[in-house]
C-alpha cells in the first residue's frame, strides 16, 4: 500500500497531487470491491437459486444470504442513524416475503438531518461495514490473510498472485476455515449496493465529490504550513490510508472466494440449462 505521506517525504510537501492519486486509488478500489460483490451475488448465488418465483429463491439460497443479509440490513440502519434519522422498520431477507430485506428510516432525530444525505450514505454503508464485519470474522477466527500489491508488477498480477498465496495458506482442516469461507461468501456477495441503493447513492456521491474538489483547491492554493492545509493533510490522509488498507482487505477476502466458487458455479449453470 502507497500512502499520501510515503509520496512525499515529510506531510508538509504534501501536495494536490498526491492527494488526488491516493483518493482515485481509493476510489478505484471500491469500485473493484463492488464488482466482485456483485460477481459472487449474480453468478454464483444466483446459480443455486429456485426457478419458482414463489419460492423467494429456495431455502438454500435463503440460507446462504443469511448472515450477510442481516449484515447489508443492518448496515443501512446504522447509516441513517448516524447521519439524523431513525429507523422504522429492518426485514431480514428470511422475513421479506420478496426475499430481498430491506430497511426504511422514520422520522429524523436531528434537527440537521438531510434526507438526501442520509439516504445515500445509508445506501453504500454495507460496502464499508461489511467489510469491517469480513474483517472481524477474520481476527475472530484466527483467519491471516494478506494483500500486498509488488512493485515491479500491475495491481492484477499482484492480485492473481495473493489469490493464489492466500488459498494455499489456508488451513482446510479446521473448521474455522469452512466457518470464515462460509460467512465470506454471505457477507461478499451483499457488500455491493442493490441498482435501487445505488441510485440513491447518487447525490450523496456527488456531495462527497464537491467536498474533494475544494479540499484539492485547498490544498493548492494554501501554503503547506497553513493550519487547515495541516488539518487536511494530518486527517484525510490517515482516512484514505485506513480506507485503502481496509478495501484491501475486502478485496482480497472477496476475490478469493470468488475463486473457489465461480467454476462450481458456473458447472450448475450449465447443468441446468
């Protein structure tokens, strides 16, 4: 991982541009979270699910979403609550007669509270928080995995090569390991925000968008030596650092369940055409 402060020599040298490169790696980041989320969900729990639309998917599939359902839920009701609103009613998927879940704020305990802003944050939580949860799990139950991009080769081929250190550094004979692929599946297939989440993510997006561009100007319009230059400089860099190391994490946990489960997957697919 490159941080801000490893770009520069010291924090106060900092600059715009430096700061804009770690954000859009960030940035980036997420973004490839989200697709391998997205990847497990739709190729490879929805290869198990029930043709019968009744059925809400089958008990299997019900089963599978269980601890990451309740982990997506609660990670909206945690989103509304911390950004002025209440919550009103949280339905795990296996009391949802859609099978889906879902979570709907009340009314707000803020005097401040932005219905927009709350709405959109509460939408991409479960990306943050259930990464955090993944990462939980993994000290819970003695899980070690690593990340680590090499500098003499691209981001995928450092990936490809931590799948593979990762797998053959699990341990297949205890049940922890079965325990932690189990809830990693669950909780990685419902990190990603659902198309209706995503749209409401939207504004608060853009919210966050305009707030980087004025911490960039900033940045380069203020001496490096000028307390809020410091205040960015000190704060937002040790966030993005947290953040990059955390998605790392995620990343890594995902892709590797990925792995194991896309060929499985993909033999059901084909069986039941």
């Amino acid at each position: 991982m490159v941080s801000v402060a490893a770009v520069c020599y010291n924090s106060a040298d900092m600059d715009a541009t430096a700061f804009a490169k770690q954000t859009a790696t960030v940035v980036a980041e997420a973004i490839l979270l989200y697709m391998l989320s997205r990847l497990i969900f739709v190729w490879v729990l929805q290869a198990v699910a029930s043709r019968n639309p009744c059925a809400r998917g089958g008990r299997l599939v019900q089963l599978l979403r269980l601890p990451g359902n309740l982990v997506h839920e609660l990670s909206h009701a945690a989103g509304y609550l911390i950004f002025g609103y209440t919550v009103r009613r949280m339905v795990p998927c296996i009391f949802d007669p859609r099978g889906r879940g879902s979570c709907q704020p009340g009314l707000p305990w803020s005097p401040i509270a932005l219905p927009w802003l709350a709405t959109g944050m509460a939408a991409l939580a479960p990306l943050l928080v259930g990464t955090l949860a993944l990462r939980g799990a993994a000290k819970m139950l003695a899980i070690d995995l690593h990340f680590t991009v090499a500098a003499h080769s691209g981001f995928a081929d450092s990936l490809v090569d931590n799948i593979w250190m990762n797998l053959q550094a699990l341990d297949f004979h205890t049940w922890q390991t079965y325990l932690f692929l189990y809830l990693a599946f669950s909780i990685g297939s419902e990190l990603a925000p659902s198309r209706i989440d995503a749209q409401h993510s939207i504004p608060a997006l853009l919210a966050a968008g305009v707030g980087l561009i004025a911490a960039f100007v900033v940045l380069q319009r203020l001496p490096a030596d000028a307390p809020v230059c410091q205040f960015l400089i000190t704060h937002m860099d040790s966030a993005l650092d947290w953040l990059q190391t955390l998605l790392n994490f995620g990343i890594i946990t995902v892709a590797l369940v990925a792995a194991i489960t896309i060929i499985p997957a993909l033999l059901i697919r084909a069986v039941r055409r």
